[in-house]
C-alpha cells in the first residue's frame, strides 16, 4: 500500500515538471505572459488532466529562468542587462515618486517583448501626469487592479510609454504602498521589488558575475 502510493506521488511529481517545463516554453517561445493559461495550454497538449499535476506559479517561473538560460543563453543576459539599465535610467528620472522596479526585468524572466515594470507612489495620481506631459513623454493611460493585501483591491492608474525602443509601464500607488508591497499574482505573496540602489547591487553583481564567467571560458 505504502509502495502504491510512493509510485503515485513520484508519477504526480514528475507530471508536475514536465507541465512546468511546458508551460515555460510556451511562456519563452509564444509569448503567453499568464501563468494560468500557460499551464492550461500545457496540460492540453500534453494530455495531463488531474488538478494534483497541475504546478504552481512558481514552478513555472523557475522553469523559465532555467529554459532562457540553457536555450536564450548570452541574448536572454545582454537584453536583461539592457532593460535593467534603462530601469535604472528611469528610476533616476522618477526619483521624486519613489520607484521600485518589479515584474520579469527584476526577476530575470524578461524576454524580447517584457516593458520595464515600474511602481511610483504618491497621493496625488496627477503628480506622475504632470511630469510627462512637463518633459513631453507622450503615453497611453490605464488601469490595473492589484490586491493591496489579503482585504484590499485596487483599480490604479497605469501609464505606458516607449523609450530608448523598450517599453515603459508605471503604476501609480498611493504612498502608503512603500510600506508593503502588492501582493503578486504569481504566488500571493508581496511582490519583490528593487528601489534604484538594490537595483545598482543587481548591476553590479551582475557585472562580476559575468567577468567570471568570461574568464573561465
């Protein structure tokens, strides 16, 4: 009895790797950005049907970081590098709103397609209009619901716009937010998120790691 079920726990874990597996070269390779239809889109075509099968938000995510690194390789590392540079750029521009970084360009997971995900607080939504329209940064108005925490939804004001050919997307988050990050939509949990110096660290560390790596080729 006890075998039974080992055998049926180490045949869930391993239909759990290939669906995460799947569902993050689907994410890599067909752009899908949603985890859920990701998964959903991998277990059709893999012919997996049983919920326990089914792997997490984050088994995927991890997934993607190893596909990008063994398929993507030196491309998926200089695109990174250049989008987290221009968040950095941003950041500085954006300073008086206290930004942080969140989302694929902070996480590593960021392909060819991924905007710079920027958070901006302040209790006047119209203080971040006001600066675009002030250094004629033409962008596109919307609206995001995040949950706040495990009470609270919230509609926010989003603004995307392009620069140095990468897209930009900043949400607006009253100032209250610094305290305690949104919760994520992968896993429920609040959201990593780098303010400008965590973001030089991840530079920096990224630089050496990748004199290393050079110097052992």
């Amino acid at each position: 009895m006890h075998h039974a079920r080992q055998h049926a726990e180490t045949r869930t874990r391993e239909r759990r790797q290939r669906l995460a597996h799947e569902a993050a070269r689907l994410m890599a390779e067909g752009g899908i950005r949603d985890f859920h239809q990701a998964k959903l889109k991998a277990a059709s075509r893999l012919g997996i049907h049983d919920d326990a099968s089914l792997p997490r938000n984050r088994e995927i995510e991890d997934a993607l970081r190893s596909y990008q690194r063994l398929f993507v390789g030196d491309a998926h590392i200089e695109g990174l590098r250049r989008r987290r540079e221009a968040a950095q750029r941003a950041m500085e521009f954006l300073a008086a709103f206290s930004p942080r970084l969140v989302g694929a360009v902070l996480d590593g997971t960021a392909d060819g397609n991924s905007p710079v995900q920027l958070h901006v607080h302040s209790d006047d939504p119209d203080a971040v209009t006001r600066l675009l329209e002030e250094h004629h940064i033409p962008a596109e108005a919307r609206t995001r619901r995040l949950r706040m925490d495990r009470e609270r939804v919230a509609d926010l004001p989003v603004w995307v716009f392009s620069a140095e050919e990468l897209s930009f997307d900043l949400t607006v988050l009253p100032l209250d937010a610094l305290r305690q990050a949104p919760l994520s939509a992968v896993d429920e949990k609040p959201m990593k998120r780098a303010s400008a110096a965590q973001l030089r660290a991840l530079l920096a560390e990224a630089e050496i790691a990748g004199y290393e790596s050079d110097a052992l080729r």
